[in-house]
C-alpha cells in the first residue's frame, strides 16, 4: 500500500473509492479480507504521505511526502 501511495505522479485529489478499486486489483492478496472502511483506516496511517479531503472524500499528496515514524522500514 506504502509503494502505490508513494507513487502518485502528481498532487491531484483521489477519490477514496478509486484508491480502494485499485489496491484491490495491485493487491488482491493483502486486500481480500479487507472491507473499504479497513483500506480506508490503512490509508489513514499514511497520514505523512496522504491528506485526507473530508468534502471530497479524497487524498491528495501531503507536501512532505513523509511517512510517520511507525511506518517507516525498521532495518
């Protein structure tokens, strides 16, 4: 999930329902158990990467692009 959120080319607003269609076909094996609400929680752990659009309900990139401490790989 961090591997797609990352790659968006560009800041424009995504529609929840858009990312949660696409990550069910990029990763149908980690998404099968997941209902919408669940993909949506995930995506809210990527809160350094993401920004949520209430109005919308859409992410856009945040501007730091950054993912929060408990997210980043542990090596």
């Amino acid at each position: 999930m961090r591997e797609y959120v990352s790659g968006f080319a560009s800041p424009r607003i995504v529609r929840t329902e858009e990312i949660v269609a696409h990550l069910r076909e990029m990763l149908p094996n980690e998404t099968r158990h997941m209902n919408p609400d669940d993909i949506k929680a995930e995506l809210y752990e990527l809160e350094g990467v993401l920004q949520y659009h209430a109005s919308v309900d859409g992410w856009t990139l945040a501007a730091e692009r950054q993912l929060p401490e408990r997210l980043k790989p542990r090596f």
